[in-house]
C-alpha cells in the first residue's frame, strides 16, 4: 500500500520530473532515475500521474500553473503598458534564474524534442501570455499611449519572441553563451541595465508615450 503523498512531496516529484526532462528529453527520460531523485517508488509515480507521457504532462502543467502566477502577480498592481512591461521583464529574469529547468524543459519542447504534443503543448503554453500581451497591448492602444496603428495580436508576437529568448538566455547554456557573446561577460548579473536597454528598445518599437 502506498503512502498517501502530501502537496510538498508532490511538488518535489514534478520539479524532479522537469530537472529530468530538461536535460533528456521526454523520449530519454528515465522514470527510474526521477523516482530515486525524489525519493519515491517508480509505482508512486505511476499510481499519482499516470504513464510517463502524462506525468510529463503535468510537469509541463505545474511549471505553466508557477508562470501564471508570475505573470499575474508582475501585472495585478500596474496601470500602464510601460511599467506592465517592466514588471514582466523583471519577473522573468527573476522567474528564469530560480527555475532553470522550467526553461530549459521549453528549449527541449520547442526544439522538437516533443513533435507529437508540439500543438497540444503549443496551445497551452502560448494561449496565455497571448491572451495576456494581446489585451495589455489592445488596452493600451485605446487609452492613446502607444502606436495606435499597432495590430495587438502581431505585436504581442513579436514581444513575447522577445520575452521567450529573454528567459532562454538566463536558462539554457547556449543562449546565456550567446547572451554574453552580443552584450558583455557580466550582463547576466545587471538586471537594472538589461531591463533598462529592454525598455528602451520596447518603448521605441510601441511608441509608448508617443501614441
């Protein structure tokens, strides 16, 4: 009989899921390897999320639930487009740094390591942040403080490819080489300078104050 797994021993299994699937993929994973990270039977695994392909799933499903979070907690307080886009890139850099894997395991996603849920994981992963910059974007175009000849939905594409290489950088080996190839050995540690020169570029791109 298998013990009863409280909410922190759940947490630790996703989050031990997701180191694992970071760095294997979902095809080279090994059940066997995060269960004896986690300090759990490979059956506990099974009895609590299913097969291997669905407790991959819910890893994904727990790291998206900790993003929302932090998108919704960046944006709840901010009136404006330009402090809603500091906001995020503050908490995504924040977001990025604490939880590399969580990064890295999108990496592995969207570089065709999961092609048979690519639109599945597409449609999860994506319909928020473009339900959320679509309508941070259209809000502002209706008060007049950016572009208003900006289209909402193309713009928060082009935003959030930038948001994404922004959390890769701080994530993934080869984007943070890259990071430091394009601006400097030390910018990974000046969170006040990259989201300074952020702003600058975005507010330039949307017109902000200049709608």
């Amino acid at each position: 009989m298998y013990k009863k797994l409280d909410d922190n021993a759940k947490q630790l299994i996703l989050e031990t899921g997701i180191d694992e699937f970071a760095e294997r993929g979902l095809d080279r994973a090994n059940i066997n390897v995060i269960a004896k990270k986690a300090g759990v039977s490979v059956g506990v695994i099974y009895k609590y999320f299913g097969d291997k392909d669905s407790f991959f799933l819910a890893c994904v499903r727990h790291s998206l639930a900790l993003l929302d979070a932090v998108l919704s907690e960046a944006i709840s307080h901010e009136t404006d487009i330009e402090s809603g886009i500091e906001s995020i890139v503050r908490a995504l850099i924040v977001h990025a740094r604490e939880h590399k894997s969580h990064n890295a395991m999108y990496n592995e996603i969207t570089s065709g390591g999961c092609k048979k849920y690519a639109a599945e994981l597409a449609r999860e992963i994506e319909g928020r942040t473009a339900r959320v910059y679509s309508e941070l974007l259209e809000n502002a175009r209706a008060a007049g403080t950016v572009d208003p000849g900006l289209d909402p939905k193309l713009f928060a594409f082009f935003l959030d490819d930038m948001f994404m290489m922004l959390q890769f950088s701080y994530s993934c080996d080869y984007y943070a080489e890259r990071m430091k190839i394009f601006c400097g050995e030390d910018i990974a540690d000046d969170t006040d300078k990259m989201t300074e020169c952020f702003m600058r570029f975005a507010k330039n791109a949307l017109k902000i104050g200049r709608g």
